[in-house]
C-alpha cells in the first residue's frame, strides 16, 4: 500500500510502498479515504520546531483522517448493536491514545492524561491507504458527515472544544488568528447565536474565509484597528468572549485590551516561545484566561457530531474551510500550499 513517512531524521518525507498493517488486539483496520495536513505534520516534515524528538523513522504521519473500517482485531466488541463496531462503518479517529490508569484517566479527565501518545506523530498513522488504531479511539460517524467533515473532525473538535471554555449566545466574540480553526470559531459562534463575531488577521484570503463561514467582520489588523470596528458594531465596553487561534503574542495582547471586564479568553494557538503580557490588565479588568488543548474524551465529539447533523449551514461552513485537494502522489504540493500559510484546510485524497 501506499504510505507517506517519515524515512529519516532530516527534513523531508517519502511516499513510499509498504505491507498492509493487520489489526492486533482491541484494533481495527481502517480504509483511509480523506486526511488532513496540520501544522504538526509541517514541522515533521520541515523536521523542526518540537518535531526531532517527536517521532522516530520510519513513520507514517497524519492524524487528521476519515474512513472505513475494513477489519476488526480480536478483543474488539464486534456487532451492528449500539457501541458495537463492524466492518463498513465509516469512522473518524481521535488522534490521541491515553494511558486509562493516570489519574486524569481515572478521573475521567482522559484529554488531560500524562501519558498521551499522538497517532501520527509518536505510532503510524493515516497518510496511508491503509492505518491501524485502537478501537477505543474510532467515532463512528452518521450520513450526514461526509468524507471531508469526518477528515475535518480533528481541528474542529479543537474548535468545539476552545468555544465550549466561553459563553456565546447574545454575546460579542471576537477570534484572533483566521486559520482553519479560528474560521470554524467563528461559524461555531454564529451558529451558537453571538451578537457580532469579529475575526482578526493579516491575510486577505484567510479573512474571506471567515466571513464565508459567519463573521460579522473580517479585520485585517495592517488596515484597520478593532476601535474602530467596535465603534462601527455598537461594542461599547469590549467584548464578552475572546478565542486566541493565531500563537501570536499580538493576538493574546489585542484581546486582554479589548476584552471586557470580567470576560474569559480561551487559548489554543501555541506561540512559538515565550512573551510578555500586562498582568495588571488581566487582574484588575478580573480577566479568565483558559489553556485550550485537543478535545474532551469523547464529550467534545458528541457536541461536534450533533451540531454538525442537524444544521446544514454549519456543515457547509466547515466544509468551506476546504481550499485545495491533492491525491497523495502530490503530496510535495499539498505540504507547499500547506506551508504558505494563505491557504484554508489541505486535503489529501486517498481515494484517487
């Protein structure tokens, strides 16, 4: 089958040609039909950031993957009743394998667990024809969600997850960073009803996309200042709800000055080192800054999977966060677009 690895520790990758993996105890074997580029798989294949030490070639890389299940491995509950898994389902992956014995484990707490290890990054995972993970951590998926969402269900969880740190309904929200993530914030704050949904960022074609997907307004930071907006919008003390996507300290910043007092502000963004912020700001404008980091197991993927079911303009809104389709044997252009930095989500489609 086809696999697109990591065969050394130096930049680059390989699309190269490798057995079929066979499903072991409590696994099964998946068809990968769509998969997902994410700046994680940019730094694998740039080989830097946090990637050296990472991963150890040769790996296969992806974790943001859809498809159908083509085998079950002993030890799998295997049937067609409820919570039972057979062969044709066709699945999402929660890209992250916990321990099930920390104490978060315990607790419940399984998106906190100490122990997390990546699919994709630390074992094989779903830039393949074919790709092996524990049952425990394939969704099964209705009708409603096609290939493409069902490939988009590891960001958008992300974003499921940072919007559920805020309140929505009725409120000014304001997202910093129009990357894929911060443009499904921004169609999940529509969707949840927010007042005005303001979406900050310096790249004209990202800034498209988020008003596609539901914002109110689109601010190219070089161009206008968010004053101005809030002046224009009637936000007369700040706004209520603050999503930090973009890793930027400016992005931190411009929200604790224009965050209400009392406002809570969600971070997913990861920057690339550390940088000052005014304490005094957040603690006398009594400002709740929540660290945001994969998704609630599994809470997050019933929200995500129920929201999307039962509103087809939130579905078209994700899905419009598609810009290019590459198959795998373009895989060098699909990482360029990728790494741009102006494109929406990249897909590569494993069906071609």
């Amino acid at each position: 089958m086809r696999a697109l690895r990591k065969t050394a520790p130096a930049p680059g990758l390989e699309l190269c040609e490798i057995p079929e993996p066979e499903p072991g105890f409590g696994e099964v074997k998946i068809r990968v039909m769509r998969a997902g580029l994410c700046g994680t798989d940019i730094h694998l294949f740039k080989w830097d950031g946090g990637a050296p030490g990472s991963l150890t070639p040769p790996q296969t890389l992806g974790h943001e993957f859809y498809g159908e299940i083509s085998a079950i491995g002993p030890g799998v509950a295997e049937g067609r009743g409820r919570d039972e898994l057979h062969v044709g389902q066709r699945v999402s992956v929660e890209g992250h394998i916990v321990c099930g014995r920390c104490r978060n484990c315990r607790a419940g707490r399984r998106h906190m667990c100490i122990r997390t290890i990546g699919i994709g990054v630390n074992r094989d995972g779903g830039f393949a024809d074919y790709v092996v993970v524990p049952a425990g951590n394939v969704w099964v998926q209705p009708e409603a969600i096609d290939p493409d969402l069902g490939a988009l269900f590891d960001p958008f969880g992300n974003a499921v997850h940072s919007c559920q740190q805020v309140e929505m309904t009725g409120q000014d929200v304001l997202v910093t960073g129009a990357g894929p993530i911060g443009v499904m914030c921004a169609a999940l704050a529509r969707h949840a009803g927010a007042r005005h949904v303001v979406v900050t960022d310096m790249m004209p074609s990202r800034l498209e996309l988020a008003r596609a997907a539901g914002a109110d307004v689109a601010v190219d930071i070089t161009q206008q200042t968010l004053p101005e907006v809030m002046e224009a919008l009637e936000i007369r003390e700040g706004f209520d709800a603050g999503l930090e996507m973009s890793g930027a300290p400016g992005g931190l910043t411009s929200l604790i000055e224009h965050c209400t007092h009392g406002a809570t502000i969600a971070l997913l963004g990861l920057p690339k080192g550390a940088f000052p912020i005014n304490w005094n700001q957040v603690i006398t404008r009594m400002l709740t800054i929540k660290g945001v980091y994969g998704r609630e197991m599994f809470d997050t993927w019933y929200l995500a999977t129920y929201m999307l079911e039962t509103s087809e303009q939130l579905r078209n809104s994700v899905r419009s966060i598609i810009t290019h389709r590459f198959a795998p044997e373009e895989w060098e252009q699909a990482f360029a677009a990728a790494a741009e930095g102006t494109a929406g989500k990249v897909i590569i489609d494993w069906e071609r």
